[in-house]
C-alpha cells in the first residue's frame, strides 16, 4: 500500500547566522525594518516537504507516492528520486519555470526566517488518481501552491482517503474557510507551535474545541519535544537527543515521515510520534535534508534508549 503524500519538490538554500535574529531586531523600529545578516555558512540541497517526507518514508522502507512539480531545472532532482525508486510518474515538469527554491537562514537559537519562490510549483496540477486509489492506504497534505492543497483536500474526501492536514507556513495563504474545510473530514492536523496559533487565531479554536472536529491534534516544539492531543489524552514525546546538532531544517518533514510509518501501520500514537522524533534527531545531524543512509537498527535503539521502551517492529 502507498502513502500519497503532496507537497513542494524544491531547492534549498540554507544560510547560518550566528547571533540571534530576535537581539537584532528591535521591536520599536519594526516599521523601518532594514538591515542584513552576515551568513558565514551557505549551502545547496534538494529539499522541499513533499520531496523530504517521501524520501524518508522510502528509508523507512515504506512506498510513496509524490505529487508535485519541478521547473526546467528539475531533472538532475527527478534523476535522483528515481535512482532511490522514489516514482516519479506523478511529477510535472514545467519547462517554461524554475523548480522552487526556499532561502533559509537560521540562527545560533535555532529560529528561522524562510523565503520561498514558487516556481513550477504554483503553475502545477492536481493528476487524476481515481485509479490509483485503492493502493493508497494513508495521505499526507503539506505545503505546496495553496490551490492545491486545498485541491488534494477535495480529492481526499472524494475518495475516502485518510489524511493529515500539514499547512504548515502556508496557513497565512490559506483562508477560514478553506482551513475549515480541510479539517472537517481530516484524520487530523501537524503543525509546530507558530503554526498552532495562526491556525487558532484564524478560527478561533481551542485546542479542546479543535478536538470537536477533528480525532487528532499533533503540535511540534522543536527541540523541546512534541504533544499529541485526542479527546482522550495528552500525549508528551520528548525529543530524540542527536550526537550533534548541524542543522534543523528537514526535521519537522523526517518526523513526519515516521509519524505516518506508525499510522498506516495502525500503532499506537505514542509509539508513532517516537519513531517520527528518533528519524528526525538523525536528520539534524547533518547539513541538508535527504539522508543519504538510515540504519533502521539505529533508529529503533536511538527511540528506545530514549524511552526506555522499544518500538514495535517496524512495517
């Protein structure tokens, strides 16, 4: 069974600054904002959250099915999907634009200030997956051109087929009622705590009134951990500590790949939100997104030696 998952396919530019992007700031200033971060480290990956999510279900050894669009610059990255047997037949490429690129700065806390371009991302298409559908046991809806998440929301519910709603920093592009409509028949909501709040304010939902609509809230705290919330419990998962820290960017998109290994396997959340913080904490080890190795024996000792309980045998 496949896991649908759509999502942006992009270049990343990763920047490091080593102070504090909030001590720069100044608060009373704000509206006269302009000034620059000196970034002493740069560097080029292959990112994007639906390409990062499917290629770490991959080495979770799951089978993904990625919806997204690349521009004229996109073949070297379609060339590398397919030589880890990521399919790439779902995948348009638009020659007449670029393949998104997001620019990401990151300070000596770990805050980030994020630029993305579009690119052959917002002149992409939803494909007709109506043949496809009873291969698919589980989807996942991340950030991309915001017609089409909302288009894969309506396909989702058309076909019945379960799925996490991941808005992610495209919630300031997403309107009430189109924030409403994706969770009314979701199987539930990822965001870290900034996206939480927007998603709040924006509705005005509590968490308790959120869990009136939808069976499952998952809200991430970075390194702090994350919550699991369903009309039954609380659920608090500790992070995953790494050996080193290099980068954070592309853990949110690896927990999510384990976090939905667990769900299509039917685990229990606490036990699905483990796997996702340990494949995570292997991912910030390293500069970029895409692991190019995870030793699935690491993984599974790194979340029960932080648990004191190991993780049933994975699918």
């Amino acid at each position: 069974m496949k896991i649908l998952v759509t999502g942006s396919i992009a270049y990343d530019l990763l920047l490091t600054y080593d102070g504090s992007f909030a001590d720069a700031i100044d608060p009373a200033h704000i509206e006269e904002l302009s000034m620059a971060f000196v970034t002493p480290r740069f560097a080029k990956h292959h990112g994007g959250t639906g390409a990062n999510i499917a290629w770490n279900l991959k080495l979770l050894n799951q089978d993904p099915l990625l919806i997204g669009s690349v521009g004229n610059d996109g073949g070297e990255y379609t060339a590398l999907l397919e030589e880890r047997k990521i399919s790439t037949k779902r995948i348009e490429m638009l020659h007449e634009r670029a393949t998104a690129t997001a620019i990401v700065a990151t300070d000596s806390r770990e805050r980030q200030i994020t630029f993305f371009h579009p690119g052959a991302d917002a002149a992409g298409s939803f494909p007709d997956l109506s043949d496809e559908r009873e291969q698919i046991a589980f989807a996942i809806i991340s950030p991309r051109d915001a017609k089409l998440m909302m288009r894969a929301v309506d396909w989702c519910q058309e076909f019945a087929v379960p799925y996490l709603f991941d808005p992610g920093q495209q919630v300031i592009a997403l309107s009430e009622d189109e924030i409403l409509r994706a969770i009314s028949k979701c199987r539930g909501v990822i965001a870290n705590a900034y996206e939480w709040s927007l998603i709040s304010k924006r509705t005005s939902f509590s968490i308790d009134s959120f869990l009136k609509k939808s069976p499952l809230l998952i809200i991430t705290h970075a390194e702090q951990g994350l919550t699991i919330y369903t009309s039954k419990e609380e659920i608090v998962i500790p992070p995953c500590r790494p050996e080193k820290l290099v980068n954070p960017t592309g853990a949110g998109d690896a927990f999510r790949a384990g976090l939905l290994t667990g769900l299509a396997a039917k685990w229990p959340l606490k036990m699905c939100g483990r796997l996702g913080a340990s494949v995570a904490s292997f991912v910030v080890e390293q500069e970029g997104t895409l692991l190019n190795t995870l030793d699935l024996n690491d993984v599974c000792g790194r979340a029960e030696m932080t648990y004191s309980e190991a993780l049933p045998p994975l699918p």
